[in-house]
C-alpha cells in the first residue's frame, strides 16, 4: 500500500469515527473499539487505524488512560457537519492553535504600538461586526478577518500582517465554520463573540498589554471550545 493511499484512508477512518462519536454511537466516556476490531470493521492494517486515532487524540476527541484503555474525550458541536467537512477540522485546529500564539502576541504589541488611526481602524471593523449581528444580514467572516488584521496591523511589525495574511484563505474557513455555529444557536452566543472582540479592542486601547494579549488569547482558545465542546 502505498503512502497515499495509506493517508486517504486514514482520512475515511477518522472521518468516519469521529462521525460515529457525532452521532452517539460512542459517547462521552465510552471506552474506544481496539486499534485490532477497528481495523476489521475498516477492512484495513491496524498502522493505518494507528494513524486515524493519532490524529482524534491530537484534536482532544479520544484520550488514552492507563487501564481504561481509549475513551472518548469530547464530542464536537454536530452542527459542524453542515458546514465543513470533518476530515478538515484537524486543520482549522491546528489553524487556531497557530493564531493563539501569534495573534496574543500582536494584540499585546499593539496596545504598545498602536496610533491613533489604528485604534480607529479596529473601532471601524468592530461597527462593521456589530452591524452584521444587529442586522443578521450575512455571517461575517470577512468583517471579522478585517478586526483580526486591523489588530495585527496595530502592532506596527510587517511580519504579523505577513503571516495573518498569508493564511487569510484558512483563517477565513475556519471564522466562517465558527460564525456559522454560532448564526445557528442563539443571537446571545454571537453577542458573546462580539463582547471578546470588545475586550480587545478596550485592551488595545488602555494600552495594557497584558490584558490585550490575554483577551485575544482567551477569544480564540473560546472559539475552539465553542468548535470541539459543547
């Protein structure tokens, strides 16, 4: 078998667990089939199985305990199905992983660095978010990428905006599957999101850095939970 072959179908297996833990089959707390019966039940090596459950325990869905064997962790919002597809939700993990450590520390320049123009700008973006949640016309992902940029600008160092830009493209799949959750639920949980985006823009502008970088970290570690947890 070869290598990408072997990959593909760790994706189905993956895909195809987490589904299963999705729809209740294993809940919170249930102990995993083996590597060796979920190898049969996929009709393919136990490596390649290995492969699927490393991927579930990295995004937090399965823990392995000692004497307990592999359980489930957590069951993700089944709502995220109708808006991504589950093979890339390790992606738009690893995504916000990146952004907690990045983006905390451009909040945190930028309560240092910030101009007058900048607060401003990241003033404008928050109205234009609030605007979306008021009017529920659209989801707001690209409003919501221009606040995160605004920030990173505000940090007056090129390479934050370099980064965040580059990865505009996955950035803006992962707010669209955050937004279109919360659209979903209740206008309460999208006034939330805007209340952590408030927080930071209140950070920035009271220049306390440590308190700007802790509520950009604190907004997206809390995405992730809304994404992965219930």
């Amino acid at each position: 078998m070869n290598e990408r072959k072997s990959s593909g179908l760790a994706d189905r297996i993956y895909s195809d667990i987490l589904n299963s833990i999705i729809e209740g089959e294993f809940k919170e707390g249930d102990r995993l089939l083996t590597e060796h019966a979920l190898a049969e039940r996929f009709a393919t090596s136990r490596p390649t199985v290995r492969e699927a459950l490393a991927r579930l325990r990295a995004d937090g869905i399965i823990v392995t305990r000692r004497g307990s064997g592999t359980i489930v962790g957590r069951r993700p919002d089944p709502d995220v199905r109708r808006f991504a597809p589950l093979e890339t939700l390790s992606d738009i993990r690893r995504c916000y992983e990146f952004r907690v450590v990045t983006e905390s520390g451009a909040a945190e320049l930028a309560a240092v660095k910030a101009e007058e123009q900048d607060i401003r700008a990241i003033q404008d973006a928050w109205d234009q978010l609030e605007r979306v949640v008021e009017t529920q016309e659209g989801i707001g992902a690209k409003d919501d990428f221009a606040f995160h940029l605004a920030v990173a600008r505000a940090s007056k160092n090129q390479f934050f905006i370099t980064v965040l830009s580059f990865i505009e493209e996955q950035v803006e799949v992962s707010m669209n599957l955050s937004r279109n959750l919360s659209y979903v639920k209740t206008l309460e949980r999208q006034r939330l999101v805007q209340r952590e985006h408030r927080e930071i823009l209140e950070a920035i502008r009271a220049r306390d850095s440590a308190r700007a970088g802790q509520a950009m970290k604190a907004h997206l570690e809390n995405a992730v939970e809304r994404m992965f947890g219930e």
